[in-house]
C-alpha cells in the first residue's frame, strides 16, 4: 500500500508532501483507524472454556492472536514514524514497512 504513496517525480517541486511525509501520514490514518485491543478477561469470563462449548475455546484463542496482530501493528505504526523524523534507528524491517 506504501508503495502507491512513492512520488512518481524526482523532485519536489511541486509544492507536495515529501515521501517520507506521505509515509507518516498513512501511518496515522492507520493507526488511527484501529480497533482498540480486546479485553481478554472480560471475554474469557463472558465465554468460559468449556467441553460443551467448544467454540468458545477457538473464540479466545483467535482474540489472544487479533490483539497481538493489533499490538504489532500500533507498534511498528508508530516506530516508523518516529524513524523517518529521525528520532529512532531505521531498522531493515522498518526500512521495507515504509517501502
């Protein structure tokens, strides 16, 4: 998705965002477009693990991994944006996100 935000133009001239710019705002339009995290207990406690209720196990099971998915992604949204305005070391990881 990053990619489509490049300049097609090697300079800025024309008075647009730079691509570091872009980059950082995508990544707040992401970040802010996220679901808070799951409360966990709450859930375990609404959905107890059960024989009979089977479902309820891969329920929690799957919010356990969205809220880590969703950890990842606020983490590394906001890594990167403090990398590109140099407050951070621009990892490899970091450096193909923003690519």
């Amino acid at each position: 998705m990053l990619l489509s935000l490049q300049p097609r133009s090697s300079g800025n001239e024309g008075g647009g965002l730079s691509r570091e710019d872009q980059i950082i705002a995508a990544a707040k339009d992401i970040e802010s477009s996220l679901p808070a995290l799951f409360d966990e207990e709450a859930i375990s406690m609404a959905f107890p693990v059960l024989y009979e209720e089977s479902m309820n196990t891969v329920l929690v099971q799957e919010v356990k991994r969205f809220n880590r998915l969703l950890s990842v992604m606020i983490k590394t949204s906001f890594e990167v944006q403090r990398a590109l305005k140099g407050l951070a070391v621009m990892s490899g990881d970091l450096e193909n996100l923003a690519k």
